[in-house]
C-alpha cells in the first residue's frame, strides 16, 4: 500500500479479500514498473512467509528500515 500509493484490492468486498488471502493463500504484489528498492522487497516478501516462524521479528524490521533510512540520508548529504 505504502510503496505503490493506492489502496490493495480497492474494488472487492472485504468478505473477498479474506477468502483470498485465507482460502487461496493470494498475497499482494508489487506491480512492474514500480520503483521499488530491492532491499524494501526482500523484506516484504520476508514478511508474507506462509509460516509466522519464518516472518522476521518487528525488532529485525526496524533495524533493516532504520538501516535504509540512514543510507538515504547519507545520499542526500552528498547531493
């Protein structure tokens, strides 16, 4: 939602989404054509993990976005 700046599923019921998601497992995707850095998409797809075990710890989250966010104010700088 945040990285393609519209709303996910915007045209279905909310009764579709949950057969969607809990019946046939959909995850949202990133579109082609949209920007999006390839660490930013590791993670999302780190988070939409079958299995809860496998998705990363909110601590590890903040950690890698608190890492991304240093590095682009580092590049700004140096503009």
């Amino acid at each position: 939602e945040l990285v393609v700046c519209e709303k996910p599923w915007r045209d279905d019921h909310p009764m579709q989404i949950v057969f969607k998601v809990g019946s046939r497992g959909e995850k949202l995707q990133i579109p082609a054509g949209v920007q999006c850095n390839s660490e930013l998409k590791t993670m999302i797809s780190a988070c939409f993990q079958e299995q809860a075990s496998k998705r990363p710890r909110f601590s590890e989250l903040t950690k890698q976005l608190e890492g991304m966010v240093q590095a682009v104010e580092a590049a700004r700088k140096k503009q």
